[in-house]
C-alpha cells in the first residue's frame, strides 16, 4: 500500500508485517465534534478496515486533549471544573462518532491520565539541556534541534513572523515553546519546576511513546496540525529518542465552507451530531471520502444531497439483491465483472487511499445491479451480496440487516397488501404500508413487484 508522506514529500511503501500501528492526533474536548474532525478521524477509519480486510492487524491510538485553555475558560464560563467540561465533550465524541460507524481505537489516551509520563519526558529533554525552566515554565530550544522545520518545509529564521508564538520575555527564542506553563489554577499540577500544567505538544510525545513504541508506522491529523503542533512532536520526541517517529505522516485537507476555512473561532463550523440528524452516518461518511483525503472539501448541502442521491440507488440495488427469487442458472459474465470489479477496487485504495476512485468502483457496482436486476438469479446474488457489503465494510457504510424470519414476515404482509390493492381495498392496503412504516420498513411500488427498503437510522433531534 502506498501512502503520501508529508515529511519525505513523497509516496511511500507502508511496511505491513504483523501489525499496523497508528496514532492519530484527536480533539481538544471543550466543544462538539464537527465535520473536519469527521473527515480526519474517517479516514483513517478506512485505512484501518482496507487494512484489517487484507489481513493486518490495526492498533489505533485516537487521544483527548482534556487540559487546554479552551477548557479552562469554559469552565470558568460555566462555573464548574475543568474536568466536568471535558467529561461532556468525551461523551459527546463516542456518541458522534459510535454514530458515524467509526470503529473504536485500542485506547483514547487522555493528557491528564498522563501526567507523570509527561513530567518524565520533560525532565529527559532538560537533562539533554535541549529543554530549560524561565520564570513562566519550562521551553524546547528549538535551535538545540537542526531539523526543526522539515515537516513543515519552513526555515528556522522565516518561522518568527509565522509561528503562534506566545509572548513571554524570559525565553531564550521567540519559536521555543512551552513543555511546561505553571500555573495554579484548575487543573493544575506539581512539578520539579513549579506547579503547572503540560503544553498541547508534549501531550502527543508522550502518549505515542508509552503506546506505541520509539517508531510506528503511520501517525496522522489534519493539515492545519502539520505546524506548529506534528513540527513541535516531531522535534520533542526525535531530541528524546534519537529515532524518527513514525514511518509516515499523512495528514488530512480541511473542510471549508463557501472556500474558507471551518473553525470554532470564526464561528462557521457543521457539528457531527447536527449532521446525523439531519443527513444520518452513511451521507456524511460518502461526503468525507468523496473527495481524495489529502485535497480541502467545500461543505454544501447540495453536495451531501448529490452523495444521498448515489446512496439511496446503492440502498436500492442491495436491498433488491436480497430480494432477488428468480431460479435458473447463473447470468453469463458475473464472475468476470466481480473479478474487475474487486481488483480496481483494492488497486485504488492502494494507491494512496484513492477513496473516490474506489466509490466510483462501487457505484460501478451498483449500476450493473440495477441494470440487470431482470436477469439476476439467485444463484449470482449469493455471489454479488458478499462482493458488495465488502465494500461497504471497508469503506464503513452500512445498511442495517434483516434476520430471515423478518424478510419472511415482510413479504407475506406485501403479499396480503397486494390482495387488498387488486380488491381496491385502499384502506387495509394502506395500514399496512403504515404497519410496516412504523417498523422502519419502506415500501416501493414498482411495475412488476413492490420492493421494501429498511429505512436508514439517523439520530433523534
């Protein structure tokens, strides 16, 4: 599988042996989960079950920054402790993205459980004296690191005017940055310079090293973290240990709206519990792969319409699939097509997770289902059906299935309703279009048989 990595500016071979490891930077917990968020964490999700469906086994490392100053002046706001803010936002993450069908990581290490870990990273790096204390908290020098800027491709002396720099008159460089801010509010804890708390960098360093070792394999994030947040890592964690950090750094685009860009600062941002109310997970999943992941997305809803259009012909064709009853010998070129169908499918998403190349793959799919549903005998659906929620499964999508004993009980309740219609017996026929409606069972007349559909489930408003 070949993946583009940020640092070396190229492709890369990803190195599959047993095990694939990954971390990927997660949210800072002092609001809701939104759309950009969505599209970095799902698509690692697909670089997660393209890889576990060929056989890898995937460790993902997702953390919560749960001690920022976002936090803190929220709580403030609120009057209630830092921990109790953060708390809320951790919920609100598992219930957002349990709904976007996004698989669990091994572990969402928080910044506050690591407290010690950090404290000792830190201390390494002023033993190394490439860290030093000032009246404010303790600071990387980043001069003591050479290759500082190489994520970034930015010159030490260019990044004065572009680094967010913190103003404080006691560091030894305007582009050091704070391991550790001393403080004494909540949370707040000691340390051997003074009580404080981490900076947002360190936080990362040392949860990657005590999870996943001196040099995994991926580590990931949106582009805006490349700098100063994955620079910051990079040089933290290659002073401490001397090895590179990972293999490859792959980094999502941004999601903008109207071509700017979506922050809670600028007040612009599409929440991910707002979005599976309103459009459900597999309409916002096909939005935030419809697109190749390293390229910005511009949010609309007349693009998440155009996703649920192609979606609802994919629900469409899987649901008559399962439908399918005609007897008789297998359709002529389905082996054939499938084989394609499988290979271009696979290729695109080994090609650097060519994640819209593999949806027209799919669609593909879906069309030839569609096109030959007068042809298709049992026989080849048992073939297709496995091809196609494969794909699904990898790309994360998901249609809700049905046991046997309800697609028998649904088909002799269309079958009763197709008596009373031929008696025009409007009214029956009509309670059990609404029997089944109450179910989550929709009903499509068609020409030559009513198909159903189980409807697609999106969260309660």
């Amino acid at each position: 599988m070949m993946i583009f990595d940020t640092l070396s500016g190229n492709e890369k071979q990803l190195e599959i042996s047993a095990k694939v490891r990954m971390y990927i930077c997660g949210v800072t917990v002092y609001d809701e989960s939104h759309i950009g968020h969505a599209r970095t964490i799902i698509v690692f999700d697909v670089i997660q079950r393209y890889l576990e469906s060929i056989g890898t086994k995937v460790e993902i490392i997702v953390n919560f920054t749960d001690v920022d100053d976002k936090i803190i002046n929220r709580a403030k706001k609120e009057n209630v402790r830092s921990s109790a803010i953060s708390s809320r936002y951790i919920q609100e993450y598992y219930d957002s993205f349990d709904g976007l069908n996004v698989k669990r990581a091994i572990k969402y290490p928080k910044a506050t459980e690591h407290i010690q870990d950090i404290l000792d990273l830190i201390q390494s790096l002023v033993n190394k004296k490439i860290a030093y204390a000032s009246k404010n908290g303790v600071y990387f020098s980043v001069l003591k690191f050479p290759e500082y800027g190489k994520l970034s491709r930015k010159k030490v002396d260019e990044l004065i005017s572009g680094a967010r720099v913190e103003v404080d008159e006691t560091k030894k460089d305007p582009l050091d940055f704070a391991l550790w801010k001393f403080s004494q509010d909540d949370p707040s804890w000691e340390s051997p310079w003074g009580r404080g708390r981490p900076g947002w960098h360190i936080e990362c360093s040392a949860m990657s090293l005590k999870y996943l070792g001196e040099n995994f394999e991926i580590h990931g994030g949106g582009r805006d973290l490349i700098f100063p947040h994955h620079e910051n890592e990079i040089a933290q964690s290659e002073a401490y240990t001397s090895k590179p950090v990972a293999q490859i750094w792959v980094h999502v685009g941004m999601v903008t709206i109207d071509g700017e860009k979506m922050s809670k600062s600028l007040g612009n941002t599409i929440t991910v519990k707002n979005l599976l109310q309103n459009w459900g997970p597999n309409v916002i999943r096909l939005f935030c792969i419809g697109a190749h992941y390293s390229k910005p997305v511009d949010y609309s809803a007349r693009l998440l319409k155009e996703h649920e259009t192609n979606w609802n012909k994919a629900r469409l064709a899987y649901h008559k699939l399962i439908q399918t009853e005609k007897e008789g010998t297998e359709m002529e070129g389905v082996d054939e097509k499938l084989s394609q169908l499988k290979e271009e499918f696979s290729k695109a998403l080994e090609e650097n997770l060519n994640t819209h190349m593999a949806l027209s793959v799919f669609y593909r799919l879906v069309t030839f289902c569609l096109g030959n549903e007068g042809y298709l005998t049992k026989l080849d659906t048992q073939k297709i059906i496995p091809v196609f929620e494969e794909m699904m499964n990898i790309l994360g999508l998901k249609i809700k299935k049905v046991s046997e004993e309800e697609k028998a009980h649904i088909k002799n309740l269309i079958k009763q309703r197709n008596t009373f219609r031929e008696q025009k017996m409007y009214e029956e026929s009509d309670a059990i279009r609404d029997k089944l409606a109450a179910k989550g069972i929709e009903l499509k007349d068609e020409i030559q048989k009513t198909i159903w559909l189980k409807e697609e489930k999106k969260f309660k408003k």
